[in-house]
C-alpha cells in the first residue's frame, strides 16, 4: 500500500529539515577539515562524522506524513505506518499531531503543533503568507495556522469529522 495512489498532501518540519542540513554540513566540513589536518590518521574522523549525518537525517530529515486517497503513511525516525483511513478513530494535537488507530495512539514526528508565536504570525498573513499590514481582513478561516493543525485539517476533512481533539 506505501507509496500508491495520487498523494494530495505531504507534510514535514521545514525546521527540522534546516537543523539537519547544518548539522550536515558541519559534519562533512569537520571530516574534510581533519583529513586535511592530518593527514592519513584524519580518517578516524569519518566515523562520528557519519554518525553525526545518520542522526541528522534519521531524527531531523526523515520524518514525513503523506496523505493519500486512501490512506496515510506516517514516516517517523526508524518505522513507517500505513494506516488506511477506515482505522482512524481521532486525531489530536498535542506537543505533534497524534492519530488514534485501533485504540492506540501514533505519534507522528514529522508535524510538531505550531507554536504561539507561530500562530501570531500566521494570523497576520494573508492565505498566500503575505503580511497583512493593515490588520483589517481577518484571513484565519482560511489558512491552517502550522503543520500539525493543517495535517489534522486534512485528515479530519477525509473522515468526514468536523475537527481535531
């Protein structure tokens, strides 16, 4: 079931992706920097530096919800759920986005809750992500505020359930 049929959203932490990146980079300058240095012995450097991009891409990188007709797939650090729709019973958010299957609660990495701040910002831009400046039309209704809040949005519109727990 992975990966078939048209995915209409697909949904991961931009920040997330940024920290790993960095740390990506870092890594990678770190292990040249030390073969340079010195010279054969900077080889031993190699080993944290994979260590370091193998975190980074499992914890920061990896994590993704793609919705699809049918279904969801939830990829999170080292496991990936396919769960069909008809086994949805909720959707919460909490610190991330939270789906009940079964009864049991599944933890979903990649769409953490947008922060109150975030949502601050997010009320001023209209659905585009233009700044409102004159702070008249109220663009709310329109746009999900972040990740988490968008992703349930989705999910609950395809349950056919008003909203979010």
């Amino acid at each position: 079931m992975t990966g078939t049929g048209f995915k209409s959203s697909v949904f991961y932490s931009r920040p997330s992706r940024i920290v790993a990146a960095i740390l990506a980079a870092i890594a990678v300058v770190s292990v040249v920097g030390s073969i340079i240095n010195s010279g054969p012995r900077g080889i031993f450097a190699l080993l944290p530096g994979i260590l370091v991009i193998a975190v980074a891409y499992f914890v920061f990188w990896r994590p993704m919800l793609a919705i699809y007709a049918d279904h969801i797939e939830v990829v999170n650090p080292f496991r990936t759920h396919v769960v069909p729709f008809s086994r949805i019973s909720a959707v919460s958010i909490q610190w991330n986005l939270r789906v009940e299957v079964d009864g049991k609660s599944l933890s979903v990495w990649a769409v953490p809750r947008t922060s109150n701040a975030g949502q601050v910002v997010s009320a001023r831009r209209d659905p585009y992500g233009r700044p409102d400046y004159d702070g008249k039309k109220q663009f709310e209704s329109r746009r999900p505020l972040g990740n988490a809040e968008a992703a349930a949005e989705v999910i609950m519109s395809r349950l056919g359930t008003p909203e979010p727990r």
